[in-house]
C-alpha cells in the first residue's frame, strides 16, 4: 500500500504525452517549433501560479489540490518576451534540420549520417560549409574523394543557415501530436491562400 501512495506522486516521464501546453513568446510565437515548444502540465501550472505566464487555451482534464481546481493549460504565453537567438549553433540535429532531413547526394530519408564534402583527410574542416548530411551508402560510396572523382553532386551547396531560416525549416516537420487548441498559433503567420 505505503508503495502505491508514493508512485502516484512520482513525476511521470510521460507526462508531456498527457495534456502538454504549447509555450508561446509574448508575441504569441511558439519559442521553437521544431521541437515544439512544449512544457508538462506540471510545469505550465506551476508557471501560471507564479504568474509568469498567460492560459489561453485550456484542456478539459482538472487537476485538484486541497484548495484549488483548475483546468489544465493547453497554451500558454510568457509574460517577459525570450529574444530568440541569432547564432545557429552547430550542432548535428540543427545540420540534419538543414538538410531537411535528406541526403545531400541522393534525397533519401531516413538513417543519416553526416559527411565531410571536402574530406578531413584533404584538409577539409568540419563547419556549416563543408559538412552535409548523407546516407550510409552515399557516404560510403563517396568515402575520402572530391566529389569530382566519384561523380557525385549536391542537391543544394551547404550553408550556415540564419535562425528564422532554420525556425521556418521546422516549421515543416509538425510533432506526431498537435492538439486542435494549438492550431491558430502554430501557423498563424503563414502566407494565406488566395
């Protein structure tokens, strides 16, 4: 019984599954949209209390405490505007996000790893320039040749991308759960059709 009691006040790793809240800027922007911006139920209460946000979508789900009953956020905006960041920072998901998440030589999707254009063995360094996301067999094939030597061609010449630029990239990549009450602040600044 006493082990019972104690689970149900673990925190439960799964509960960004269970009624997340969309976190939005000031400006009514998601923070990040790929990820999206999402915090726990927990975290969204919490931040509610201590005043620090604005619900503006809720859940029919209740959570209760001895005192107090309230719905569960489902959006929420930050007080205090987050100035997003301007450097991209190099990192490998941000350069598969880049990539669109394809190979660079053939457009496949999938297991990707990422290859040096100009190999290091040829001096070739490892930044936003010279490095693009490929396949295994892409990667294989291509090994430490120039890409004049084995053929090959890159579908697009690889570049830092800017912060809007690769915030508009995820943009493409919706999470596999996007609840109905987060609809009008996802896209709300995409071009309308005609």
């Amino acid at each position: 019984m006493q082990g019972d009691f104690r689970t149900e006040f673990v925190r439960d790793p799964a509960a960004l599954k269970q009624h997340p809240a969309l976190v939005l800027n000031a400006d009514y922007r998601p923070l990040s949209y790929y990820p999206l911006s999402l915090w726990t139920w927990q975290e969204a209460v919490k931040a509610a209390y201590l005043d620090r946000v604005d619900i503006v979508a809720e859940y029919d789900a209740m959570v209760h405490s001895p005192s107090i009953e309230i719905r569960i956020p489902s959006v929420i905006v930050l007080k205090d505007y987050v100035k997003p960041q301007k450097r991209v920072a190099f990192t490998r998901f941000n350069l598969f996000l880049r990539d669109e998440f394809r190979c660079q030589y053939c457009g496949a999707k999938g297991e990707l790893t990422f290859d040096h254009v100009v190999p290091r063995a040829k001096g070739g360094i490892t930044s936003w320039e010279n490095v693009v996301a490929a396949c295994s067999p892409c990667n294989l094939r291509k090994g430490a040749k120039s890409l004049h030597r084995t053929g090959m061609s890159l579908r697009k010449p690889p570049r830092a991308p800017g912060a809007e630029q690769l915030r508009n990239m995820g943009r493409k990549f919706p999470p596999n759960h996007l609840h109905e009450s987060w609809m009008d602040f996802l896209y709300w600044d995409a071009e309308l059709e005609a």
